[in-house]
C-alpha cells in the first residue's frame, strides 16, 4: 500500500564495503515513504527491487530527485498484481506506472537490450533475473548506481567515484554504448554542463568518433538535449562538443562562429567563444538562451576586414535573423518560440536613441513582451565583448532601462489597443474599414509615441479631422 508522502531525497556517505560478488557502499538515502513502500512491498513478496539511475546519482550529489526509477526481478505481470492501480506505460520493455494516489512512479523489469537497429532504440529487450545485466546496459556509470535501504548502494562501475572526481564516463565499451545509442553522446555533452564534469578521455574519443551517427536521431531528441545544455550551470561547456568535433553534425553554423575571429576593439573572443560567454551570462531563461546562443550567428557569413586590418560585421543581425530561422526549424522549435527568438536576434544590435520618444518606438518595434528581454540581451551581450569603453556603454544601457522603466511606470500608450481612439469611433466618423482605418490609427500611435498625453479622444479625433471629416 502507497503511503502519501512529500518526495525528499538526502544521503550520508560511509565506509565502502564487499557484499557477496558485489562492490556496495553503505550510504545511507532518504527514501520517500512513498518509493519505499513500493520497494518493501516487491521485495515482501520475494522479489528484488531498488530505486536506480539519476535518483541515485542526485542523492549522493545532494539534490532532491525529481523522479524516483525503480528496478526489480519482478516480470511487469508480477508487479501488476502487488498493486492495486498501475498503468501499462510500457509492457513491452518492461516498465509499468505504479500509482500513489496522482503520483505514479516507473517500475521497470531487470533487462538486456537486444540489437539496436536505429543508432537508438533495441529490437527488442529480454527479462533478466540479474540487476549486474541490468546495470551494465546503461549509459554511464553516474547513472548506473543502485540502491534500495537493506542492502544500501550497489555501485558496480566505479559511479560513486565518478562522482567524486568530476567525471563522466561510459560503463564498459564507450563505443558500444555510443553505438547502441547516439543520443547518449548528447547527454554525455549535457551531464557534463549539468554537473560541470569533464568526460572522460576514452569516452570523449568515442563520442567524437561516433558523432556521425546522431544524423540517425530525430531533430526533436537533439533539440531536447540541447536545451538541457543551455539551460544548465555550465552551457559555455558546449565548447567540449566542437572540439570532438559533435556540433557540427546538428549545428554546423556554431562551428563557423568557434573558427571566426574578432579583430576589433570591442571584442576579445572569437564569434564562438563570444557567444558561449553571452549563454552563460545572460539569465537561465529558455528564450534568453536560445537568442544568445543564435545573436551573432550571422557574423562569419558578413565578416569583413579593413585597411587597417579590423573586423566589421555589417549586416550580421539580418543575416543571422534568417539563419535562426533555418536553424530553429531544422530543430523543429515551436512557432511561438520562433516568434520570441527572431526578433531578439534581429534587433539585438540595435543602438536606441536616448529619448522616450525613441525608446516608445523601439518597444513597438520589438514588442511589448519582448522588450525586457531585449534590454537583458543587450546586457549579456556587452558584458561578453572586451571591457574596452565598456563603462560608457553600462552608463547608456542603465539610461535605457531608467527611460523604460518610467514609460511603463506611467503606462503610456504602447500600442492601438491602448489607444483612445478605436476602430468603432471612426466607423461613427464615417471613416470605412481597412487600409483607410489603419493608416489612420497608425498615425494617431505614432503621435502618442511622440507625445502621450495626446492620448486623448477629443484631442485625436480633432487633430485627425482631415482624414474623419
């Protein structure tokens, strides 16, 4: 029977010790009352089951797990009948949801995978009796750890040290684990930025040799990983995915950034590097990163050098707007992340005049929603070039955001449905919907950008009669 309880993870780390043929440790994890109940009630009824994989490696590291995977002897008929609510969430490689109330956790059979056909997933999977075939199936040896509160940790693959020394690493032949699944040289490159680990020497050289095979993945599952990547702690580290030579089989157009110089005075980093810095310093906001990750990925494409021998970059905002529209749907992004992510590239360089006029303007042109994150870009991005005049430009960024900031404090008119006038009022002035009406409206905004307090019915309609009357 499930117990509701809050899920919290911990751990308190001893001596390692031997039991029987294999090499465990007695740590000690929290298990949520819950997990442990699903465990005491398998293991109750003569069967072995553990809590296993990313759970396991988030308890030792001290975070709380976000999901609790349970591996056991037991077939999925044989689980199904110690509960009395699971759902069929994958019989066929033998995983079954146990629910606890709205809360379901995965209980899979131990298993061997068969043949993989696709460069990712197994023919077909056979049931084993043996957690060891179990374990040795798995990516890496972080991942590979099992525990369950009897018997403590059962550590097989080195994981826990692993773990200890920053490392990520392939359990048995990396090229066989790269081979049966390309995806897992994407997580390898995102565990590593998660963690901020380096992976290990031989697995790194499997990961770069086999890169080639991750054109068998589907955009959506690189896309995923990807996104992990950024979004971690350490996405600058997407710079160990170019060196062994991994972007360029899903970005290829990071690659060109990696080898683009920058000889200018503003800058002190490559295109590329200039960019892992932007990612890394800009907020961990999906939308944020995106844009930093694809904000100069137009500037191999418009480099040009001058007499004396510096670097410019005309044009590169337009020239990258249309690569990160390439880019963002060869990833097969979303439309409305698309519709974020555009302008954010587009207008990133954009210089806006120091005048509430001008910045109205400019919040109309890059969207009210989207404004914010404009001004966070601007900051990451000058932060990321050379500190030359870089006190001059943090003055004219802070000026920008104070004339925001006062706009929208005062809620000045941004926009037609804020404005006084509506298309109803000039329907009654006798004024026929379409182009005449939107040329109209269009005017009065851009007066009330100029001044708002025009924003006014009586003032607009008077000030427009020309076109009413």
């Amino acid at each position: 029977m499930c117990v509701e309880r809050s899920r919290k993870g911990g751990r308190v780390t001893h001596i390692p010790h031997r039991r029987g043929d294999r090499v465990q440790n007695q740590v000690q994890i929290r298990i949520p009352e819950q997990v442990n109940s699903i465990l005491e009630t398998i293991q109750g009824a003569g069967y072995e089951a553990y809590v296993v994989g990313g759970c396991v490696r988030d308890a030792l590291l001290g975070r709380e797990p976000h999901d609790w995977d349970i591996t056991t002897s037991a077939l999925p008929g044989q689980v199904k009948k110690l509960f009395p609510r699971t759902i069929d969430t994958g019989l066929k490689h033998g995983t079954v949801t146990v629910m606890c109330g709205a809360v379901g956790y995965e209980v899979t059979t131990f298993r061997v995978d068969g043949v993989y056909e696709d460069g990712r997933h197994p023919k077909e999977v056979t049931f084993t009796p043996s957690l060891e075939e179990d374990l040795k199936r798995r990516d890496f040896t972080i991942n590979a750890m099992a525990y369950d509160g009897r018997g403590g940790l059962i550590d097989l693959f080195g994981g826990q040290q692993d773990l200890e020394r920053g490392l990520i690493r392939a359990v048995g032949d990396p090229e066989q684990r790269f081979s049966e699944d390309a995806l897992r040289i994407m997580r390898a490159v995102r565990f590593s930025a998660q963690l901020g680990y380096e992976i290990e020497e031989a697995t790194l050289k499997a990961a770069s040799d086999l890169a080639p095979n991750l054109r068998k993945i589907s955009a959506e599952r690189i896309r995923e990983e990807l996104e992990k990547t950024l979004m971690s702690d350490r996405p600058d580290l997407l710079r160990t995915a170019w060196k062994a030579g991994i972007t360029k089989e899903f970005l290829p157009e990071f690659d060109r950034c990696m080898e683009t110089g920058q000889n200018n005075p503003h800058h002190c980093y490559t295109v590329g590097e200039h960019i892992l810095k932007g990612v890394s310093l800009v907020r961990k906001d999906r939308v944020l990163r995106l844009s930093m990750l694809l904000h100069d990925i137009g500037k191999p494409a418009c480099r040009t050098t001058d007499a004396k021998g510096i670097d410019h970059f005309y044009g590169h905002a337009d020239v990258g707007h249309e690569m990160a529209r390439s880019i963002l749907k060869r990833l097969k992004y979303d439309n409305a992340t698309i519709r974020q992510v555009l302008p954010l590239v587009k207008w990133h360089d954009m210089q806006v005049r120091l005048t509430e006029p001008a910045v109205r303007r400019a919040v109309v042109k890059i969207g009210e929603d989207l404004f914010p994150l404009f001004l966070e870009v601007k900051q990451a991005d000058m932060l990321a070039q050379s500190t030359f005049q870089r006190e001059e430009k943090q003055k004219v960024l802070d000026t920008l955001c104070g004339l925001y900031s006062r706009i929208i404090e005062r809620g000045d008119c941004l926009n037609l449905k804020d404005l006084a006038v509506k298309g109803s009022d000039l329907i009654a002035l006798g004024v026929r919907p379409g182009k005449e009406m939107g040329t109209i409206l269009a005017q009065m905004l851009e007066d009330v950008l100029n001044v708002p307090e025009h924003n006014n019915k009586e003032y607009l309609v008077k000030r427009f009669a020309h076109f009413t009357g």
